[in-house]
C-alpha cells in the first residue's frame, strides 16, 4: 500500500535524486583519488568514468529508487535520510559495476549525512527506539560482513563491508524484516546473477561480479517487501 502523500514523495525523490545524481556522479568521479592498488592489480580510472554515460545512469538509477522510495515512506521524517542514500547509492553502484571498486571517500561522508538524518527524524518524531535499532542493526551489519571479508576475502571486498553499515542503519531505522531482508537479500540476488551468467558462459566460476549493485537492489527490494516478509513469517 502506497504511503500517505505517496505521490507528492515518490516526484520529490524522483526529480531531486535524479538530478543531483546526474550533477553529483560525474564531478565525484572526477575528484575521488584513486586507491591503492596491489602489485599486478589493475581498474578502470575513476577520471575516465566521468562523462554522459554516468550521468544518464547515476540520474536514472537515482530517479528510480528515489520515486519508489518516495511512494512506499511518503513524506515521512526519514525520508531525507534515504534520499541521501539513494544519491550516494546510485554513485556507488555504478563505479562498482565498472571498476569492481566502493571509494570509501564517498561511504564514509554518507554515514554521517545518513546517520545526521536519521537523528533528525528521531527528534522530529520522537522514534527513538527506531534510532537505537538502526544504530544496532549498523553494527550487526558490518560485523557479518566484516566476518565474511575475513574469510571469504575474494568474494566480499572491504568495500562491501563498509556498505553493509550503512544500509543497515538505514533498513534498521524501518524494522527487522527489513534490514534482514534488504541486507541479506544481496547475496540472493547476486546467487541468481552468477548463476545465470556461469550457465550462460559469460563468466566462469573463478571469476567475481560487483556485489555492491546487488547490496543496493537489495536493500530497495528490503523497503519493498520487509515488512509483508516480516508478517507472513511471524503468521
């Protein structure tokens, strides 16, 4: 069911995401230093991403979510929180698509505006225990994936471990059902994916696609269907 002023939410996340994406990807992309990479380690330049492309891709990608976003929370208090996110998140998902790589120059700035929005919403709405689940579920967050990293590095980059935080403050904020499923619902994505591309023979089993993308489906889808998850479960 569609928030209380959906449709006013869902054009105001369209629009404002989509054009601060299309603005904001590119100059990031130009700006950001570039990692350091190990020895016979090679990717993309972040420079040579900044043009049309990334812009039409950023805006659009920003555009989408943000509409949907809009149309699930309405003008709800953490709204402004998520749209943040969904710039950020677009970003992200595209230089990760493209270089393999999260800059961590763009994560961490995203905690605090993030986490500065989900305070306000706390202290416009007085859900405090909304706050202190997101703060938990963050942590939960980042310390499964920080596990996954540590033994399973080939599969999960540092990056992703980053990533994993910041979603789950912003699903937790919402609820459990929708910080495990958004946050986990990555994994099921990216299973499909890799599936389909090794049967496919696109790519062959060594080989590794971006998980971040997945992460950031994940997390919409988490918004999405969370809650109605969380109810058919608990019966």
């Amino acid at each position: 069911m569609p928030a209380d002023n959906a449709l006013l939410a869902a054009g105001i996340g369209a629009v404002a995401c989509g054009a601060v994406a299309s603005v904001l990807g590119p100059w990031l992309m130009r700006s950001i230093p570039e990692p350091e990479l190990e020895e016979g380690e090679t990717k993309v330049s972040y420079a040579s991403l900044a043009g049309r492309r990334a812009a039409y891709w950023c805006g659009g990608l920003a555009a989408v979510a943000g509409g949907i976003l809009g149309w699930v929370l309405g003008l709800d208090a953490v709204l402004p929180a998520w749209l943040v996110l969904v710039v950020a998140g677009s970003v992200l998902g595209y230089i990760d698509a493209r270089t393999r790589f999260l800059p961590s120059v763009i994560i961490w700035p995203t905690y605090f505006v993030v986490g500065a929005g989900l305070v306000a919403a706390a202290l416009a709405t007085g859900e405090w225990g909304s706050l202190r689940r997101a703060a938990i579920a963050g942590a939960i967050g980042f310390a499964v994936f920080y596990v996954l990293w540590f033994a399973f590095p080939r599969g999960v980059g540092f990056g992703d471990v980053r990533l994993s935080g910041l979603l789950g403050i912003a699903l937790g904020w919402l609820g459990w059902g929708e910080f495990v499923s958004g946050l986990y619902g990555g994994f099921f994505l990216g299973a499909i994916v890799g599936i389909v591309l090794i049967a496919a023979r696109i790519m062959t089993r060594k080989q590794m696609v971006p998980f971040g993308p997945f992460m950031l489906v994940g997390a919409l889808a988490g918004v999405l269907l969370g809650a109605p998850l969380e109810k058919l479960y608990a019966g």
